[in-house]
C-alpha cells in the first residue's frame, strides 16, 4: 500500500525513511564540525574545556565543599590552627579565579560568535540561492501558464515574484523601516530630562 512507508536504518516504526539529501547535508556538517574542532588551536580548546567544566554542576559542588572546608577549618569549628583568618587569601583566590574564569568565558564566546557568523553567512547564502531558484521557477511556470493561456500568468504579483530578490535593497529597507521605528519612538516618548 502508498500510504505505508518503509523503515529506513535509523528510522523509528511508522516514520518515514529520511531522504538521502537530509542525511548527506548532515553528514556533511558533522564531518566540518569535526574537521574544524581538529584544527582548534590548543588555546582554544583547553578555554572551551574550562569553559564546559565551569559551566556544570560538578563545578558548583567542588566550590561548596572546597569553600565550606576553608570557611569551617578558619572558623576555628574542626578544633584546628586557622590558617585564613581574616578570610584574605580565600578573597584573593576566588578573585584571581573570577579573573581567569571570565576570560575563559570570554575567549569561548568570541569563538562561537565567529561560528554563529558563519553559520548565519552560510545560511544567508543558500537563502539566496533558494530564492534565486524559486525566482527562475516563477518564471518557467509562467511562461507555461502562458502557453497555455492561463490568465494567472498576468497576476502583477506574480510578475514581481519573478524578479531576483537584491540583498542590499532588502537591507536598505529594513534599515529605513527601523530608523522610522526608533524616530516614532522617539517622539511618542515623552522627554524626561
């Protein structure tokens, strides 16, 4: 029957088999995904390692207990010599950690941030290219609804559907339309100085 589907290899029962384009497109990615993390400088890599280890819950209980050991020891409570007092050196520590820490936060991010912009250069690209295609679709179709004489083919929306989109005068746009947003708000908000 049609409306069975087969169970492709990783498929769940009753799911349609995954097209060979979905899963060439992820492979693709998994294989760059990997390539790049294997050219990552050593820099790189021990930053995003901190980062994911500073960033969980392991993190969170080695400071309770590390702290809570040197507060109760300096505190005097474990019937030892206090070796902090005042609590100075645990101050310093958890500064001179904070220092660090947030560079290594920050050296992750911009590393991400570079990958987000490529990801959204790549996904602006095939945009386009998809709308170039859809573009020269229009027209085939028209141009067949013509032959045939259908009168859809003089639709002026259709006609404007058939044009290539141009990236810089969507950006123009969008760029006028937020300048109007911001001035309109501008001048409905009352002035409080």
């Amino acid at each position: 029957m049609k409306s069975e589907q087969k169970q492709g290899d990783g498929g769940a029962a009753g799911q349609p088999e995954m097209a060979n384009v979905v899963e060439r497109n992820i492979e693709a990615l998994l294989q760059r995904q990997l390539a790049q993390e294997k050219q990552m400088p050593w820099q790189d890599r021990l930053a995003d390692t901190v980062t994911t280890f500073t960033g969980s819950i392991t993190f969170v209980f080695i400071h309770l207990a590390l702290f809570g050991i040197w507060i109760i020891w300096n505190l005097g409570w474990l019937g030892l010599k206090p070796f902090d007092p005042s609590f100075v050196v645990l101050a310093m520590f958890a500064s001179v950690e904070a220092i660090f820490l947030s560079t290594f936060v920050l050296i992750s991010q911009n590393r991400s941030s570079a990958l987000a912009e490529k990801r959204a250069e790549l996904n602006l690209q095939v945009n386009l290219l998809g709308e170039h295609e859809i573009t020269r679709l229009v027209i085939l179709v028209t141009e067949m609804a013509r032959q045939m004489n259908i009168e859809a083919a003089a639709d002026p929306e259709i006609s404007e559907l058939a044009k290539d989109v141009q990236p810089e005068r969507v950006l123009d746009t969008i760029e006028k339309k937020q300048v109007k947003m911001e001035q309109a708000k501008a001048t409905s908000t009352p002035d409080e100085s």
